[in-house]
C-alpha cells in the first residue's frame, strides 16, 4: 500500500487534472465508486492503491486503471492477487463476433436474394461497470485522485478479470435477445425507444442489383426446416450487440426491442433517479438501420456483400506514411510500429496487402534489436534486467519483471534507425498502392472470402527439384512444369551448402507451385465464370507447411519467397477468385507428387499415360498451360530475387491468356 501511495499515479493525470476530476465525479454520480478523505485510508483494513492515468483523445478522456504496475519484481499489484495459474476464468468467445455476423449477412442474401439486408446494433453503456464487486474487496481497488480517496464499487476497466466476468452477461444476452423475439409485446413496450430510430429512406424491398451468395453445406439460409424464418440472432463484441436481418420495419423493431429487453432483464431497467441506463440510447439513435453500416470499425456493405476499412482510416494511415519521403533517413521504432498496426488493421479486409510488407517486418525487428545493443552498451539497470531475464535460475516473478521491463524500453527507445533501399521502396509502394485510382475497390474483401462455405473448387500441387505439377478434378485441368537448368543447379542437387545465398531452397519451389495453382484456378473462372458464385473461394491443398504459410502471411526468410510474394501480390489485385489455403499429407497428395515427377521417369509426355490408367478421373481433365509472362516473372523472382511492382504487373499478368490443351 504504501510504495504505490508514495508513487502516486502517472504523470498524466496531474497534466489532465481538470478532466481526471471530473470524470471521478460522474462516476460517483453513476453509483461507480465511494468517495472519501484522504486521511481515512490508514484506517481502512486490505486497502490497496493501483496507479491511474489519463488517456485523451480527441473530446474524449479516458481514465486507466493500471492494475499492472509493478515498480520491482516484488511489487504486489491487484492483477497479481486476482490471476490463478489454474485458468478458472470463463473464455472470452467474442473474437468470432464479426464472422458471425457476416455469415448472419450471407445466410439472409442465399433466402433473400433480393431484399435488403440491414444492420443495426445496440450499445451497453460501461459494461463493465454494470458489474459490481462485493463489499468485502471493494477496498482491494481503490484509487486515489487529488485529496480522495475513491473506492471502486464496480469492475474496473483494465482488472484482468473484469472481460471474463462480463464474458457471462455477455453470453446470456445473446442468448436471451434471440429467445425473446417471439415475444411481440415487446414492441408496444418499448415503443418510446423504437420511435426513435431511423430507417434509410432508400431502402428497398427488392434489389435487382444485389450480389448473390451461393448456398451449400455449410451455409444453407435463414429458415428452419419447415420453412419459417428462424428469430434474428444477436452477437455481441464486448458491449456492442449487432444484429442484421431483411429489410422488414417489424422483424428490426422486434429484434431491437428483444435486444433492449435482454439487457434491461440482466442489468436492470432504465432508472435514471438511481442510476444511468444499461443502454447508450444515443448511440441507438444515431445509428440509421442500413445496407451500408460501420460495424466494428469496418464499412459493411450488404448490397455488394463486401467489407473494407473507413476511408478516414485509410487516409490517416497515408498521413503516418507521407513523411517517409525520398529524403529521409531514418525512423524510430514506436513511429514504425504505429504504422505498422494500421497496415494490419487494413490487410484484414485487403489480405494482398500483408505481401507487401515483409521489409517492415524485417526492419522492426532489426531496430529492436539494435536498441537493445545500445541500451546494454550505455545503461547499467537495462544490463541487469536483461541479465535477469536471461537467468533461467531466477525466480519467475523476477524473471517476467524483467521482460517487461527491458521490452518497454526497447520499443520506446529514440535512437534513429537508417532506412535502407528496400525499406523505403516497400514504404513508398504502399503509399503508391494506397492511393491508387483502384484501391477503394482493392482494399475492400467481398464476404464470400471471409465467411465459412464449402469451397468452390478444390486443387492439389506440389513441387521437387527439378519440377512441379498439380491438378483439379472441380475445375478439370492438370498441369506440369519442368525447372530450367537455371533453377535445378541452385537446388540441393547440385549444391550441398549456402554459402553464397543462393541456395533455391524446397520451400520456394513449393511456393511457386502453389501460385501457379491460383492462377489455373483464376483462368478457370475467367474462361467460366458462375453468375450465383460471383467471387469463388478455391481450396489450394500443398504438403509444406511453410510454403502454405507464406501464401497467407508473408514471408521474411527468404529473398526468393519475398520476390513470389510481390508476385501473388500483383495476382490477387483485381480478383474475384479468392484463396483458402489447407495442408494435406504427402500420402494423401500422391497424385500432385506423381505429376511432378513423372517426367523423371519417361522423356516424353506420354508417361501421363500410366497416371490416367491409375486415377480415371484424369481423363476428363484439360492440361493447363501458363502464360509466358506467369513463367518469367517466377523465373525471375526464383533466380534474380527481382521484386516486382504489383501494379504494374497485375494488369497484365491477369490479362495475359493462358492456355489449355487436351
């Protein structure tokens, strides 16, 4: 109690001091906490005081409660008296929110293909605070502000159990909101509420327009099996309850009415002489019921069936990136690593972007690292933290003291780092990418890539070194390319080490098989494109798991995986046909391994025969043969590590015919 007494709290809150107050205040005014002198807290039994700070964003002020500070290893805060190494806490499931709701979206277009879809969504105000602790502990959570004492009669935002305790309530509401939507008196009960929301004026009952969504397994509608409508399901993210069903004024207003209803039975209902309302009723309102809503920070567009990042956002990450011009030299980490977080947030609906950025990758990584070479060189305690870090005899709660320690101060460490060529070129294709007269439309991913759905077809390759083939029985063709010379003398048959770099590893080549695969696949759909599955997703299946690996993420091991990378890059702007990438034995990819081998044992082609014999199937299939621009580019990027501009090459790598033959 004492060493965080005579700390005191972080340095903000004196600097916002004004705001701090008045945000202790309307919390005591919400029944939130228990002000009280400062003098009475030494007769208080099991106080503890845990550090706070202010964060201010705009008009918006934020108080933290910092339950993880820790002035040395043997500091004892409230996090760590409330965390058991047992786990007993419940789950937290709201990771999947978003893809339910998309699915929700897909299931109504199959049943409705063309009425609106709308989205709405209802806000807890403070969940956490809705929650309270018991009077027993209450003392264990005090905070001190100015000449107060302040006892926190709620879960505090930033306790490690307050998301799992609220992960109930949570749980209960969805559950609750759906079971309550045959309840039609709910509707006349909260009418005063439901008159206050509005709906789009341009919403229609039927859009000719709108994009399909294809049945199948696992996607199969809206109704049950005898036919009827099933209740509109609730998915709550934390404290936001989203729900999308067909444009039908009574379905919306019975579905938000059972959402009001859920939340008002478990959190009490509106009483504002006692408390402030379950429920941000402004937010209610503001949020127009429409096709087109921003949903978790996404722009959901329900007509076309896609979703994407705000455009402000997008503009804000160009802002970061715009001082990173031809003439500067260096960078700071923590810039870096800002920049970094918002060209992931964006590479979640625009995944081709993640393929842009291994260098950012790479350079965070390196600055990190030579951050902490600097810190060891000229500070004595980032020394012994980092000693004790590395001292696998030292007790635990030393040992992650220090790692925390000495991870801040690398991060946040000032020393500029120099950009090289690689690094500012990929910063400067981002940016060329992100303003491009196509990017509203690149950086937007249609919902048919991202929801759970049979996939559209199914193609099996794979790769050794000296060829690589692989086939589809969905989508009818085979194919099989032999390396050039080139390529098989940089492979381990012919060099045993690396000393040179230049070592064309498995990996790549099985990288490279992969891709050719996607591009038979998008030829396929191209030559035969399918009016009820507009955007088809295409299960790739491949043996190496690092290969598979690079096809999702990024790779940042290898120049030539770098280089094939720019080059999926370049394929996946512009395309309707999307990826979804699995493993499968090499037992169970005998047929792609025989392809890419049987040259080896005939000289001619005609050794396919024996694999037509063995797998019937074959002979309705059509080779594939790519496209020379398809070949050079992976000749290039295999031999010369040739990183290629992606939109200069998109156009023509998707325009240029391939072929295919009997």
């Amino acid at each position: 109690f004492l060493e965080y007494w005579r700390a005191g709290n972080h340095p903000s809150v004196t600097k916002y001091v004004t705001e701090v107050l008045n945000t202790a205040v309307k919390e005591h005014r919400n029944r939130y906490n228990m002000p009280l002198p400062v003098w009475i807290a030494r007769y208080i039994p099991h106080l503890g005081i845990t550090p706070q700070a202010m964060i201010v964003k705009g008009n918006k002020a934020r108080l933290i409660f910092d339950a993880r500070k820790k002035y040395h290893p043997q500091s004892t805060n409230i996090n760590s008296l409330t965390s058991t190494h047992l786990g007993t806490e419940l789950a937290c499931l709201y990771g999947t929110t978003l893809r339910d709701v998309l699915e929700r979206i897909y299931d109504l277009r199959i049943t409705y293909p063309h009425d609106d879809i709308v989205v709405h969504a209802n806000d807890v105000k403070s969940c956490f605070r809705q929650l309270k602790l018991h009077p027993d502990i209450m003392p264990a959570f005090s905070i001190m502000l100015a000449d107060f004492l302040f006892l926190q009669a709620a879960l505090p935002f930033g306790a490690d159990f307050s998301p799992q305790n609220w992960e109930i309530c949570r749980r209960i509401i969805e559950d609750l909101a759906e079971k309550l939507f045959h309840d039609t008196s709910l509707r006349s009960k909260h009418r005063q509420y439901l008159d206050r929301i509005t709906f789009a004026p341009d919403l229609r009952h039927h859009v000719p327009a709108a994009v399909p969504a294809k049945p199948c397994s696992q996607r199969k509608g809206v109704r049950d099996e005898q036919g009827r409508p099933l209740p509109t399901p609730h998915r709550l993210f934390v404290d936001d309850d989203i729900y999308a069903d067909r444009f039908d004024v009574d379905r919306m207003e019975q579905a938000i009415a059972a959402s009001i209803e859920a939340i008002f039975i478990l959190l009490g209902v509106s009483e504002l002489d006692k408390r402030q309302d379950p429920i941000s009723f402004d937010k209610l309102e503001d949020m127009m019921v429409h096709y087109l809503n921003k949903v978790l920070g996404l722009v959901l567009d329900t007509r076309r069936l896609d979703i994407g990042v705000p455009p402000a956002f997008v503009a804000e990450t160009l802002r970061l990136l715009r001082p990173y011009h031809a003439g500067r030299k260096v960078f700071r980490v923590k810039d870096m690593e800002a920049i970094t977080g918002k060209l992931i947030f964006i590479a979640g609906t625009a995944p081709w972007l993640k393929l842009l950025m291994p260098q950012l990758f790479l350079s965070i990584s390196a600055a990190v690292g030579e951050n902490v070479h600097s810190l060891s060189r000229t500070n004595k305690s980032f020394r012994q933290m980092l000693k004790r870090h590395l001292d696998p005899l030292a007790p635990a709660d030393e040992r992650s003291f220090a790692q925390a320690a000495t991870a801040r101060q690398a991060h946040n460490h000032h020393q500029p780092h120099f950009i090289n060529a690689t690094l500012r070129e990929e910063l400067h294709l981002i940016v060329r990418v992100l303003t491009s007269s196509r990017s509203a439309r690149n950086l937007r991913t249609p919902l048919a890539h991202l929801v759970r759905r049979d996939p559209s077809a199914k193609a099996w390759s794979d790769s050794c070194l000296y060829a690589a083939g692989g086939y589809s029985f969905d989508m009818e063709f085979w194919w099989y390319i032999e390396w050039p010379e080139e390529v098989r003398r940089t492979t381990l048959i012919y060099k045993r080490r690396n000393s040179d770099g230049s070592l064309t590893s498995i990996n790549v080549l099985e990288f490279a098989g992969m891709i050719i695969n996607y591009v038979a696949s998008s030829h396929y759909y191209r030559s035969r494109p399918d009016p009820t599955d507009p955007f088809p997703i295409v299960r790739l299946f491949g043996d190496n798991s690092t290969a598979e690996s690079w096809m999702t993420k990024t790779c940042t091991s290898s120049l030539a995986g770098r280089a094939l990378g720019r080059l999926l890059c370049a394929l996946m702007l512009d395309n309707p046909v999307g990826n979804d990438i699995a493993h499968v034995t090499s037992e169970d990819n005998d047929l792609a391994d025989r392809i890419s081998r049987f040259k080896s044992n005939s000289h001619s082609l005609r050794g396919i025969a024996p694999l037509i014999q063995d797998f019937p199937r074959l002979r309705g299939c059509k080779r594939y043969h790519p496209s020379s621009q398809l070949i050079s580019s992976i000749m290039d990027a295999i031999l010369r590590k040739k990183l290629l501009d992606p939109l200069a090459v998109n156009r023509e790598a998707l325009t240029t015919p391939a072929s295919t033959s009997t």
